[in-house]
C-alpha cells in the first residue's frame, strides 16, 4: 500500500504578519513550519510593495536588524508569487480588499492576519484566522 501524501495548504499571510514574524525572530520558525506543514504562501506585486512601505517605516527600521532588502527576499525565498484578479471584493478595510484578491485568485483556503475587522469580518468570502491561530494550526 502506497503511503499517503499530506495535501499541501494554501495560505495568505497579511503584511502584519510578517512583520510579526520578523519583530519577535521567527522567520526561521515560519521557514521550517512552511516545509514540515506543506504548507504554500501566496504573495503578489501589491503585497510586496505593501511590505516594503511598512519595512520602511522609521521607527520599524529601528527594531529590525537586517535592512529592507533581507526582509523582502526571506518572503519570496518561502513564497509563491502569482498574478491576482479583482474579485471587488469590499472589506472592511478597503485597503486590503487586494489581500481577499490574492486570496481568492490563489485558492487559498485560509488568510492570515492580525487586523481585527478583518477577522471579525461575517461577510468573508474567505476564512481568516489570527496569527496565533495560524501557528497552532497543525498540532
């Protein structure tokens, strides 16, 4: 009998957290996490403009010890980057209906973030979960 193979989950992390991740020195937990879950993360241009905006904030700049650069490369190195399509989607938030795109245009099953309207969000058309959720998804 053939072994089985764990399906590989598609997710959508927000800007927060990544930037998260990078504040309390977990990228590599999020690195060895990706590969052991099979897990697969979406980004697409809009993010990464978004990522570098926040990177770039003074006060940021001050907490993190590698610069921008490191920072945007660690999330394509675990990333896959694709093209989204506009879904129109009318979150809470306008300025992250292009996460709900990504989301959508990826099929992933789940959005990650540490923004409460979005988690709170009834209307979703996809699943959002807290960081916290996220990291103990698999246990």
């Amino acid at each position: 009998m053939a072994a089985r193979r764990k399906k590989v989950k598609r997710f959508v992390i927000d800007v927060n957290g990544y930037i998260t991740f990078f504040l309390n020195g977990e990228a590599n937990w999020l690195l060895q996490y990706t590969i052991k879950n099979k897990i697969e993360i979406f980004i697409d241009h809009q993010l990464l403009l978004e990522l570098v905006r926040v990177l770039n904030y003074s006060k940021l700049k001050k907490l993190l010890p590698l610069d921008t650069f490191a920072y945007v490369n660690f999330v394509r190195l675990i990333s896959t980057q694709i093209d989204s399509d506009a879904f129109n989607v009318q979150s809470p938030d306008p300025d992250d209906n292009y996460l709900f795109d990504l989301a959508l245009s990826a099929h992933a099953k789940l959005l990650v973030t540490g923004d409460h309207a979005l988690l709170h969000w009834k209307e979703s058309p996809v699943e959002t979960i807290s960081l916290s959720a996220f990291k103990k998804y698999f246990r």
